[in-house]
C-alpha cells in the first residue's frame, strides 16, 4: 500500500480551517482502501508530530520519509512515498513546505514552489495575472516601512486611484483575516494597521460590486474546470464569520448564470492556473458584475478548503467527481509530475 503522509495544522491563522480540511482528506483517502494514511499534525509552533512523536523530513532524498526525532524510535525514519499538504495560508501553502518537500524528493500534492508562491501572494498573483493578460481589478500596494513613511500621500492615492469603499488586505493570507472593507478615508489607517498585523505587505483594491463565483481547477499540464459555484455571503462581503462561523452565508452549486458567462469563467479559471504555474488543484475566485459584463479573477487557492462541505470537493462532485475519486486523482497527478520531474536532466556536461 502507497503511504500517504497528510500535513496539516501549521503556523497559520488558518491552523483551523486545517485541522476540518485535513479531517474530511483522512477519511476519504483511508476510503479507498489503498493508502496507508499517516496523519502528520503541525503545531501552531511549527513543530510536526505523528503519533504523539516529533518528526520532520531531511533535505536528503535518500533518507525519504518521516524521521523520527524523539521517543524510544528515535532516529528511525518511516518511509513515505507521497505527502498531501493541507495547509491554508503561510508556511503551507506558500511554497515552503513545497520547497522542503522538494528537496527531501518526495512527490506531493498541488502546486510547486513558485506556483504556491506567486498564488499566495496577492501582489504577485495580480501582477502574473495582468502581464497574461487576465482580468484583475484595480489595486495599489505598499509595505509597512513606507505605510509608515509616507501614510498621508498613500491615502490620497487610494482616495484618488481607488475610492471607497475600498478593501485593504495583508498581502499573504486566506480565509478573509486581516481583510477589511473601508467606507470613508477617516477609515483606511485603522485598516491599514490591521492588515499589517499579518504580513509586511498590504494591498488596497478598488470595490468591485457584483456575484462572487468560483472555479474548481484539477489536473497538470491540461487541467479540467469544474461547473461554476457561487457564494452569497451572508455579512456585508465574505469575512471569516460569513465562511466558517455563521451559516447563513449561501453556497449555490452550479450557480444559475448565463451558459456563456459560465464558460468565460470557466476558461478564465483555466488560464489562471496555467499562469501562475499551478499544479494538481486549484480554486480560482472571481468577481462577476452582469450588467457591465465585467468578470474579474480574485484570486486563487493552490489548497482550497477542504472538508466535505466546502467548495472545491463540491463543485467537483457536482461536475460527476466524488469526493474519495477526486483524492485518488489529485494523487496520481502529484506522482505524474513527480514522474516528469525526475525525467529532467540534473547536470550538464558541454559537448
Ligand atoms: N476588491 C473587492 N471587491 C469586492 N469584494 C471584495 C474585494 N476583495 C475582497 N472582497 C471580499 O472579501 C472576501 C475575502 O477577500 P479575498 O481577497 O478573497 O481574501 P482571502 O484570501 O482571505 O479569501 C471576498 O470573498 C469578498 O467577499
Ligand atoms: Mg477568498
């Protein structure tokens, strides 16, 4: 039996959204009665456990696996041969864990370094987005340091580039934290401030009205797109009461749009991912205005929420995926690139 090591928890704001995301994976994975399932716990402190020892994984392909740093097994390393992130947010699904990952040669799934990388980072992400030539609203960015320099001439520059309301957000995080909607400029610095509480970079984007709709993205190098879903938060925009608290917010699955504005959307979520380098899955977000005919990307997750309720295992179930088959996929497509990977030449020799 393949054993599957699931990664979850971590040092993130999101650590609980893990832990129901990585629940749901266990189960289904051990579902299918071909994977040996170990479930590796990160502590918000970042430290790895699995069965109540401390673990890691060495940047050294010939020690493959879960090494044991402590109790009677000390030392002992226990093989590995696919791990499945389910980690939201940063030191996850930020191109960390990925990058370790590679260099301890373990095949895993979704995304590589650079495509969680640039995926996570919403600067980044709207930058890669643009120069391909994909929708993104409009947005300004600073870090902290000139936050602090010079606050009263970036404030005007929202006022006048953006307007309000306007969002302000940490550059790197998910499940809405650190996100805020602004209504007036008397506003924007206590927003400002709270997003610097998260990351070193922020972000201000002009509000863009419209239906919130969602994409499944699954495969490599020609990945399929799911049906289209959308949310109808149930606060003023999709906070973090609106996703996980309160359950009044709506999922609609497939969302009732127009046959064409479902394949712009389903083609934009396609794009995205082959943009940003994506790999395995990928939940691209987006902001529709119908009566302008405007679609713009939000942004997308390289790991999407993932209990049994949430949107991406969904849309695919409604696009005649079941959950436990969804998992056997996102594992095959982990060990193809692993596969192509290994193909590449990893020296040169001139003549
Ligand atoms: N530019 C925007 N215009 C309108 N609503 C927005 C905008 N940016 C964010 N929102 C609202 O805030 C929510 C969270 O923002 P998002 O950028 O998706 O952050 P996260 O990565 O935390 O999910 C969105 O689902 C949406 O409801
Ligand atoms: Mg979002």
């Amino acid at each position: 039996m393949r054993r599957v090591a699931v990664l979850f928890g971590g040092r993130s704001g999101e650590h609980e959204v893990s832990l129901r995301s990585a629940a749901a994976i266990i189960e289904g994975l051990s579902s299918l009665g071909k994977f040996e399932v170990m479930p590796v716990m990160i502590n918000k402190e970042g430290g790895w456990f699995y069965r109540g020892a401390r673990v890691t994984v060495l940047p050294d392909p010939s020690r493959r696996g879960l090494y044991i740093l402590d109790g009677e097994e000390t030392g002992r390393i226990l093989p590995v041969d696919l791990v499945f992130p389910v980690l939201h947010g940063p030191f996850g699904e930020d191109g960390t864990v990925q990058g370790l990952l590679e260099l301890a040669g373990i095949p895993y799934v979704g995304a590589g370094v650079a495509g969680s990388a640039v995926g996570m980072d919403k600067i980044l992400m709207k930058a890669a987005l643009r120069q391909e030539g994909i929708p993104v609203g409009e947005y300004l960015w600073f870090t902290g340091f000139q936050w602090r320099g010079q606050a009263k001439k970036l404030a005007a520059r929202v006022e006048r580039e953006l307007g309000y309301p306007c969002f302000v957000k940490p550059a790197n995080l998910g499940s809405s934290v650190g996100v805020s909607k602004v209504y007036t400029a008397a506003d924007l610095s206590a927003a400002v401030e709270a997003a610097l509480r998260y990351d070193r970079k922020v972000l201000a984007e002009k509000f863009l009205p419209g239906r919130e709709l969602e994409v499944s993205v699954l495969g490599n190098e020609d990945p399929d797109a799911s049906v289209v879903g959308e949310v109808i938060p149930c606060n003023d925009f999709y906070d973090y009461e609106a996703k996980y608290l309160d359950d009044r917010s709506k999922l609609i699955i497939p969302a009732i749009l127009a046959p064409e504005l479902a394949e712009r959307v389903r083609k934009l979520a396609v794009s995205t991912f082959k943009a940003l380098d994506c790999a395995g899955m990928g939940r691209v977000d987006f902001f529709a205005d119908e009566a302008k005919g405007h679609v713009y990307v939000n942004e997308i997750n390289t790991i999407p929420g993932f209990t049994s309720i949430s949107m991406y295992p969904k849309m695919w179930e409604a696009s005649g995926l079941p959950f436990s088959q969804l998992l056997d996929r996102l594992v095959e497509l982990a060990l193809e690139r692993y596969a192509e990977r290994n193909l590449l030449e990893t020296s040169y020799s001139p003549g």
